[in-house]
C-alpha cells in the first residue's frame, strides 16, 4: 500500500486537511484511496473509522471552502420537513434535509464536494437545493433519529436478521397445531422489529394498543411510556395474531384474557424471554410483553439503590433462619429484582430454595422455580403445601393474594423457614393492615413479619449534563427537606438532556422504605393499630419513609426534585 501511495498526489480536501494537522500525509493518501476504492466521501470514512476529529474536519472543510458550519445540536428537529426527500437518497448520500423555503431545499451534508448529492435530490424533489455544511457524526446521528421518527409504518425493514430470529412458546407441552399461521414475512419482520428495538433501547414493556381508527405500539423505558409506531390499523388482526403465535397461545380465542411467554434467540449464546399478556378490548386485543432480564438479579444489592443502614437491616434478615420478609409496591416497582437479589445471597449449596410464582420471571439456577398454573388446580397454596413436604430452608412466594396462601406462609414462617413474598400495598404499615384485613390474626403478623420492604423506581439523572437548580429555602422546607439538611448547603440538580440519555434521565434507581418489625411495632400488630399509628411509630424509632428516601436522592444528586415527587408525594 505504501508503494502505491507515493503516487497519489493529494489535492482539494485532503490536502487542506494535511495542512490544518488533522492528518499525516501518509494516512491522507491511504485514507482517500481507500474512500474513492469504498464509492463514500472522505470525510465520512475518516469519521467512520476514527482517523480524525469529525468537528476539526468540519471546520478545516469550511474554511477551504469559505462557508459556514452550523451546528445540528441547535437545529430543532420539528422544522426537519416529513416524506420530501426519498430515504434511500439520504441513506445513500448521507445527506438530510433541514427546511424548506418556497422552491428551494435546503440539505445539510458533512462533504461540500459531494455535488451529486444536491443533483440527485434535485431530480428527485423538483427542487432548488442549496447545501449546508454540518459535522459528519452528528449528521449521521440525526439521520438515524429522522429516519426512525418517520417510520411509523413498517419501512423496507431490511436488516438482515429479523426474518431469522428464533423465536419459542412458553408452554412446551401444550402443542396444539396452530392453523392460521401467519406466514406474512412483512408481519413477521416487524414484529421482530419492534422486539429488537425494544431489547436495544432498554425498554422494559412493550405495548400494542388498538383503538378504532389507529394503532400504536408504545415502549416503557425508565418507567415513562413513549409512543414508537403507529402501523395501519389494518395490521393489527395479523399483528396480534402473529404474537400469539409466537406465545404458543390460542389465536382463535378473542373473548378472553390470555397468559403466555416468548424466547426470543438473539444467538447461540443470549436468548431474551418475554411474558406476554393479551387482553380484548373494544376495538381488538390489546398486547403487552414484559421484557425479563435474567442479568438483573445478579447486579447485587449495592447496584438497588439502598442506603447503608436499609441494606444492613435486609441483610441481617436473611441470616435469620426464619421469619417473613415482605416487599410492597406497585407493578414495575423492582419488587422480584429485590426478592431475587436476596435469594441470590441466600443461593448456597446448603440451602434448598423453592419459589412459586406466576409466572417465574428470572432464571437462577440452584433454585428450584415452580410456574402456578390454576388450570390445572396448582395455586400459590398448593404449591406451598408441596414446599414443606420437600424440607425447604427458603421459600419464596410470588405475591400473597388470598387468605389461605397468607395462613400457609405464615405457619411456615413460624416453624422455622424462612419465606419471602411480595403484596401490593402503598408502605409498609399498609401491608400490615392489609394482612389483617385478610383475615389473618394479629398475633400470627406480629410473631412472623421480621422486615417490610416498601419500594418505588426513581429516573436516575444523567451524569453528563444535569444542571443545578436554585430552588429557595422555604420551597425546600415545603418540600419535606429538615432545616439541617438545608444547613448543609448541598446542591439540587434538574434534567437537561443529551444525546446519551432520555429527556436527562438515563437508568433507574431504586427508593425504599425498609422497616423492622421491633418489639414496639410488634405490640402496636398485637393491639391491632392503624396504619397511620404503626407508621408514626416506624418514624419515631428511626425508619424512613419512601418520601424521606427519595429526598436523600435528592441530596445524593442521584434524582431530580420533579422525579422524587412523580413517584413518592406526602
């Protein structure tokens, strides 16, 4: 390559690029035999393979051409005019249209000598076009977003791998013939899409939702649902029936309710599962797939988000050789992470560890996992029966639903297991009323509940472009923060926003309430006190509330003050 080299003679571009610093001669004429043998401009190949500074190139390229740069940072995307431009011309030419002004179009491109990208659009458009000359990494970065904003239907969907993903049913056994099949590859293509984006965008559901004149598909990520497509809704029959295919469920059943589970085989080595739900509504069969990450459960406990003391008190509870640990919150608020993280400490090979859930969400092997299936007559209960016949030391129960699950739990707690479970009550003096309220004895709470666990997701802010904010002391007061917390002088930060994040927000953190059941509360259980008094008394010996935890955030410049009063509010 070198001999080959001394025989370009480097002009326009390159040379001024040489000139400027931003490259040695030698790697200039590699680089522009290399972009010319590739048919790509030069600029893109030396932003593409990291042999230069893409801002510095944009500069260098301005100057040697006596024109401006504008900086696509401070563009906003809303004036970007929709369908003018044919996608495969800005694909091909990396070249996007920015606005449009009578009959003239005006297109940002990162290689002013690119003239047969302003031709081709030309012909194209029927327009006068006029180039702008921007920085090749964030021209490409806002193709990528324009191109993803305006693909509201399926697209050409060419990636290559959508068509082959393997995908299989929860329910082995149940193998009934499916005979509607959908074997439309554009279904089936975006579908996989649309499961793929999700997986890569770190959602944690995906919904689609028929309506009567539209549909949409919407993902949840860090707890904030954002709409990403709206496909006919003339697809959404094959759509629905296409992800009950994939489910193993009944394609020929609307009326009611469906469960089922996907394994989607992204390689030979990482499969994702999804728990998916179907319910019919008025205009057709509303889906969600839960996205279930094995990985979560081994992040380890100081990744949750506890403080230190709330982390010693959860610990030292599962040393216990018996008791109940119980943790509480709302869908999607951590709950089983937090449970599988305690019984990932407790997963030795000394310990035999039984679950029942509905349906088991993370994979732990040395944990015999049990799915409750009342189909077939196996309950939280009955599973639980079957447990302390199979001499557990741990038992985990998914949730604690009824009376008779609550009772059984309970007596094992008290004969020497150790048992936790899950109850959606808002904290933890509620869970205790609500177990009494159930119909279970006070004594039997009193003398079983060892630790209560009260848990909500916070937006974690984004480390590289949180700004601080000035909010005045007696708002602060308001607020719920303690004179000597203001005292200290620490700073409140808020949200701003970056390419690197959502709305400012990147990851979530966890917010909690962890309360021991002392002798104190456990009299108050006794005497069959009301929340209200049972949390006062959690107060007084030194518990937090989930307010209290999530102002400490605050403090920490984990989350935002708006974040901490999305999610807990006195």
């Amino acid at each position: 390559m070198a001999s080959s080299n001394r025989n370009v003679t480097l002009t326009g571009l390159a040379r001024r690029f040489v000139e400027d610093g931003l490259l040695d001669e030698d790697v200039a004429k590699d680089a522009f035999l290399q972009a010319s043998k590739n048919r790509i401009p030069l600029i893109t190949y030396l932003t593409q393979n990291d042999l230069a500074d893409s801002r510095r190139l944009a500069f260098s390229a301005a100057m040697e051409f006596g024109v401006s740069v504008l900086d696509l940072d401070a563009f906003a995307p809303e004036m970007l005019p929709e369908k003018t431009v044919d996608e495969k011309l800005i694909r091909k030419h990396n070249a996007l249209p920015l606005y449009k002004r009578g009959n003239r179009l005006f297109v940002a491109i990162s290689d002013p000598t690119n003239l047969q990208a302003l031709d081709e659009i030309k012909f194209n458009t029927g327009l006068s076009t006029d180039s702008i000359l921007v920085d090749d990494a964030k021209l490409r970065t806002a193709i990528d977003k324009y191109l993803e904003s305006h693909d509201s239907t399926m697209g050409d969907l060419e990636d290559a791998d959508l068509e082959g993903v393997e995908t299989e049913g929860g329910d082995q056994e149940d193998e009934k013939a499916v005979t509607a099949e959908v074997d439309d590859a554009p279904i089936v293509k975006y579908v996989n899409k649309m499961l793929l984006d999700a997986i890569r965008g770190g959602a944690s559901d995906v919904h689609f939702e028929p309506y009567e004149k539209s549909y949409r598909v919407r993902y949840r990520t860090d707890g904030i649902l954002k709409e990403i497509s709206r496909p006919s809704i003339k697809l959404a029959p094959k759509i629905s029936a296409r992800v009950k295919i994939m489910a193993q469920l009944d394609i020929s059943e609307r009326r009611v309710p469906q469960d089922g589970r996907i394994k989607m085989k992204l390689s030979k080595t990482k499969a994702i599962d999804f728990r998916v739900n179907t319910l019919p509504t008025l205009w057709g069969e509303k889906i969600v797939l839960r996205i279930l990450d094995p990985s979560q459960a081994k992040l380890g406990i100081d990744v949750l988000g506890y403080e230190e003391d709330q982390k010693q008190l959860y610990l030292d509870a599962l040393e216990q050789p018996q008791g109940m640990i119980l943790v509480t919150g709302p869908t999607g608020s951590g709950k089983t992470v937090s449970l599988y993280t305690g019984l990932n400490i407790l997963n030795t090979t000394e310990r035999n560890i039984s679950t029942a859930e509905d349906p088991a969400e993370i994979n732990l092997e040395g944990i015999n996992q049990v799915n409750v299936n009342n189909k077939v007559g196996l309950g939280f209960a009955e599973a639980l029966r079957a447990f302390l016949r199979q001499d557990p030391d741990v038992i985990m129960v998914g949730e604690i639903r009824d009376l008779e699950t609550a009772n059984i739990a309970i007596k094992a707690a008290q004969t020497g297991h150790l048992v936790l479970s899950t109850l959606h009550t808002n904290s933890a003096a509620e869970t205790l009323t609500r177990m009494m309220n159930m119909g279970v004895p006070a004594f039997n709470i009193a003398t079983s509940v060892s630790l209560i666990i009260a848990q909500r997701l916070g937006r974690r802010l984004c480390n590289g472009c949180k700004q601080p904010a000035d909010i005045p002391a007696d708002v602060l007061l308001q607020e719920g923060f303690t004179q000597e917390q203001i005292d200290t002088g620490f700073t409140l930060y808020r949200p701003k926003g970056c390419d690197k994040c959502n709305g400012g927000y990147k990851g979530r953190v966890g917010i909690y309430e962890v309360v021991k059941i002392t002798d104190e509360l456990a009299n108050m259980i006794m005497e069959e006190a009301s929340s209200i008094k049972i949390a006062k008394q959690a107060q007084a010996e030194g518990f937090r509330t989930l307010r209290q935890s999530a102002l400490l955030k605050v403090i920490q410049g984990v989350t935002s003050l708006e974040e901490a009063n999305r999610v807990t509010k006195d």
